[in-house]
C-alpha cells in the first residue's frame, strides 16, 4: 500500500472518527471529516446532445441525479479501495455516482486501458460511472452495482478485442435492456468517436496514445469529464491529421497537449488548433500540470483525486476520471510526495479523494 499520512496537511491529519463508508462486494470506504461536517451532494445534470446510441433515462424526462458528496467544513478526506480494481472501480462509481442508471462499460486489463483513456468526459457528461470488465466477463463487483442499481443502460467503449462479442448477453442477463457499443477501427479512432458523443468545445485535450505515455491521457481524464471537455489520443502520421481534422469540424478553437515531445511531437502538436502544451519534468509533474490547467479553466484548485501513478495501478486513475477533478499521481517517492505537497501549499485542501492503494491517513 501506497502511504505519505505524515505528509497530509496538518488540518486533515485528525482526531476526527472514521465515518463508516458504504460496503460493497467485500469494499471498504474511509471518509475522515470534522465531527460537525454536514455534508451536501453533486446535482449531476445529463447531456444528450448529440444523439447516444444507448435510451439515457434521465434524459428521457429531464432528471437530475444526486452525485458526491460535498462536504461543509472543508478538509474532506475520502478513500476508496476495493479488495481488486473491479472493486475499486465499483466504490468509485458508488460514491460518485449513487442514483446511476446508465453506466460506461470498459476494460479493466492492464493491456486494453488504452482503449478507455477517452471514457471519463463521456461517462461525465451522461452522469454515470466508469465500471470494468474483461475482455470475456462481468466481475462480481461490476455485476452488483449494475444489479443493485438496476442499471437500464450501458454504453461499451472499445472494441472487441477490448470487451469481447459476448459482453452484451453477459449485460443483458443482468438486466440492462439498452446497450450501445463505441469503437473504431484503432484506439485513436475509438478516442475521435467517443469525443463525437460529447456536446461540442471550443477546447480540448490531446495526449498520446501509446501504451508507454498512457499515463498522460489519464492525467487528462479527471479535469476534461469536469470541464465536460473530450480527450483526443494521438500520434503522428495519418492519426495526427484524422485528429486535426476530427477538431476542427467539432469546432475546437484550442487544445491542452499532456506530455512531453517524448510523447507528442512538437511536429503534431504544429497541427492542432491553439495548441498548448501542458508537462512537468516526469509523469507526477505532468499530471500536476494537467491539474494546473483545469484549475485555470474553472476547476477548484482544492478539490482533487489522488491515484495510484504506478504501472500497475494506472487502472484506477482511469475509474476515477469520472468524478470530474484534477487529478495528481502518488508513488512511495520522495519526488511525488513533493508535488502533492506544492499542490496543498498552492490551492489547499478542501476535498481529497484518494482511490486505490493510495493511503492518506495512517
């Protein structure tokens, strides 16, 4: 387990009780807040424009959905880990999203994240969570919160290589009587059609689509679903001119780079409109910059996600995007731990959500 409970700010490092979380599938929830902390809850408002290839309930009849919740005092501490990162998925989308009725469904192996780095600003904007699956079954986890729910709707992104043919009967055992699937041909198209099912921005967010700057589009995912903005994944060649273009005809004016030229050339990142790039020196600097960014365009600099930023739990930044917050990378390094200590120093902590192996409390 990831710990750096010396490094929480003094304010949250309390004599405060452990407020028993929702149990889910063998799941634990820690919310650690004031004694007289009250708590309200997100007002979660579903687009549908453009058209979904999925029936949205809410959007049927104009709901509004409760979301997480949001607490008053400041110094909210919440941390949600599950027994595997189905479980931590599922705890995610329980406390970000507890009136679900249409979920997104991607995978959840390590060698088929790529193929979901675009889900999190989609799975935003149409008030659901991200929940994981194999390529070829429903975890138990996944299951009962899709059971519990009665989830009605589940878009799939990726193709089958990803989540395989059969995932729809899987879903439809469950209950879920509307499904959709959005895929291309590649990881890149797949991104450009899940950014096709957003409301169209004047500004967007670029990274690379390899598998070894993934961690980047991830950094992106958390600040674009609370801007409600798409993530594009790129690289050169053909990729980058079907990108420019994809942008272009959806109108963006502007565009967040995430990485590097390691990652994205400066030659693609020529091509895409008011492009700026966004990057630290490594991938915890990179993703306080992609933070940064969506503070400057209207996220509250307080309100932030810690994840996992280790190979083997990149998996629950992805989960995590949905929630709609900057989002900054924790590993038991003294250079991590340092960019998490200049973000409190810089914005405070009003409300801090650490997903995973991620430990702030002891």
């Amino acid at each position: 387990m990831l710990r750096c409970a010396s490094r929480v700010p003094a304010a949250r490092r309390l004599a405060a009780p452990l407020l028993a979380g929702p149990v889910l599938a063998g799941l634990t929830a820690l919310a650690l807040a004031s004694p007289a902390a009250a708590a309200d809850r997100e007002v979660l408002t579903p687009v549908c424009v453009p058209a979904l290839p999925v029936v949205h309930p809410g959007c049927a009849v104009g709901r509004t959905y409760a979301g997480a919740e949001v607490p008053d005092p400041a110094n909210y501490l919440t941390e949600l880990r599950g027994t595997d990162r189905w479980g931590t998925a599922a705890l995610i989308a329980e406390a970000g999203f507890p009136q679900a009725d249409v979920a997104v469904l991607v995978s959840g192996d390590d060698g088929h994240l790529v193929d979901a780095l675009s889900a999190g600003p989609l799975a935003r904007t149409l008030a659901a969570p991200v929940l994981l699956a194999g390529v070829d079954r429903i975890p138990a986890a996944t299951a009962e919160f899709l059971t519990r729910h009665a989830v009605k709707a589940v878009l799939v992104v990726g193709g089958p290589t990803s989540l395989d043919a059969g995932t729809e009967a899987r879903l439809r055992a469950l209950g879920v009587t509307s499904l959709g699937r959005v895929a291309g041909e590649d990881r890149y198209a797949t991104s450009r059609a899940v950014a096709a099912l957003l409301p169209p921005t004047a500004h967007a967010w670029v990274a690379a689509g390899s598998d070894a700057h993934r961690v980047d589009a991830l950094s992106a995912g958390g600040p674009a679903a609370g801007l409600r903005e798409p993530v594009y994944l790129v690289a050169g060649g053909a990729v980058a001119t079907a990108t420019a273009a994809a942008l272009s005809a959806a109108g963006t004016t502007s565009t967040s780079v995430v990485g590097g030229p390691g990652a994205v050339a400066d030659d693609v990142l020529a091509q895409l409109p008011g492009a700026q790039r966004v990057a630290g020196t490594d991938r915890f600097g990179t993703a306080a910059a992609a933070a940064l960014d969506g503070v400057g365009r209207g996220l509250p600099g307080g309100d932030v996600v810690i994840a996992p930023g280790g190979d083997d739990h990149l998996v629950d930044a992805l989960a995590a995007a949905p929630l709609g917050r900057p989002t900054l990378l924790l590993v038991d390094t003294q250079a991590s731990y340092d960019v998490i200590e200049a973000w409190w120093s810089l914005n405070g902590a009003t409300r801090t959500t650490a997903v995973g192996p991620v430990r702030l409390s002891g």
